[in-house]
C-alpha cells in the first residue's frame, strides 16, 4: 500500500482493515501487479465526521483511539476507549481526564503557575521526601484540620518566631522528661483560676 512516508523502523503506517473498500492500481497497467492506493468511504459506511465547512479532521481506529481536529474551534482531542482524555479547547486550556490513575514519572518535575495552583483530594494525600522538604510562604500559612493533628520528630524542633506567638486552647497538656525555659526579659503569668504546681522534689518559681 502507497504510504506518505516509508523507511526502515520509520515511516506512516495505516493500513486497511479486513474488509475496507480499497481502490486499487496496477503496476504496468498490469493485472498480476496490484498496488492499494488507498482506502475510500462509500455509500454504507461513512466516517462520522463529515461537515458542511469541512472543519473536522480525524485518526480514528477500530478500538475508538482516536485523534480529533476541530478547525472551527481550533481544539485538538486525543482519546481511548476508556475513557482517558487529553483537550486543547483553542482557547488556551488544556484539560486531561482519566478514570483510573494518572501517574507521572521523571527524574526531576517543575510546576510553575502565573497565579494559583489548587489540589483536592476525595480521600488521602500522602507526601514522600528523600531528602529534605522547603516551603516558602510570601504571605499567609493557613492549617485547617477537622479532626487531629500530629508532629512526630524523631530529632530536633526548632520554632523561630520574629514577632509575637500566641496559642490557645481548651486544655493543654506538656509532658517532658525535662523542661528548661530561658527568658531573656519580662515573664508574666495571667490566671482567672487556681494556679497549682506539683513537684516530687524542691521547686524554685522566680
């Protein structure tokens, strides 16, 4: 069959199902030298894509993987029989779907957004780092958390906080194998209840 380019482990490779309307040459004008020039539609079988303006173009295989050309809205549609999606909608989206998993390999993955980037997660979001973590906030970090929240270091904590730190909560429980607290100016103590403090041993307050 005559293709648009052939070569060794290179080339465009379409060729006719079973059973296609094909039109055929002769090499020579000579019958025992046939040659597929191509495949044709004809009056029972029809591609499905036909327009008055001609605006669709298509690749589009047996299984329905199929490659979509739409010129009226200048999009490109790229999809499987499973429903996996890639869209170019001509208006500078591009919008990928797939059913079951999407996964991306690759020694190193850059994401950069003009403005803003949103994840959302029906059920888990799991992290995994090697190595290190950074992040960098220029503005505000808000932490919302319907229910627990646990920070398990298996070395050093380090808060460092330049302006003013403040917590609160309904109870408030610290236990510590042993405590130091160094206070380099004022320290002051407000309650509106009893203040105990419980030692086995002596205790200095100030």
């Amino acid at each position: 069959m005559i293709q648009p380019h052939s070569g060794a482990g290179k080339g465009f490779y379409f060729i006719p199902e079973i059973g296609e309307e094909v039109l055929v040459g002769f090499e020579g004008n000579n019958a025992q030298n046939p040659y597929v020039l191509g495949s044709q539609y004809n009056g029972s079988e029809s591609s499905g894509y036909a327009d008055g303006e001609n605006n669709l173009k298509a690749i589009h295989t047996r299984s329905g993987t199929k490659i979509a050309f739409n010129d009226s809205e200048g999009s490109i549609l790229i999809e499987d029989p499973s429903g996996n999606t890639w869209m170019m909608d001509g208006q500078g989206n591009i919008s990928v779907n797939a059913p079951n998993t999407f996964s991306i390999n690759a020694t190193d993955i850059n994401l950069t957004a003009s403005k803003n980037i949103s994840t959302s997660a029906g059920m888990n979001i799991v992290e995994s780092a090697g190595g290190d973590k950074t992040t960098m906030v220029g503005m505000m970090h808000s932490l919302s958390v319907g229910v627990d929240y646990m920070i398990n270091v298996t070395g050093k904590l380090f808060e460092i906080v330049t302006g003013e730190r403040k917590s609160q909560a309904k109870k408030v429980i610290n236990n510590h194998e042993s405590h130091e607290m160094n206070i380099e100016k004022d320290k002051k103590i407000h309650t509106e209840g009893k203040f105990e403090v419980n030692s086995t041993d002596k205790s200095n307050m100030f």
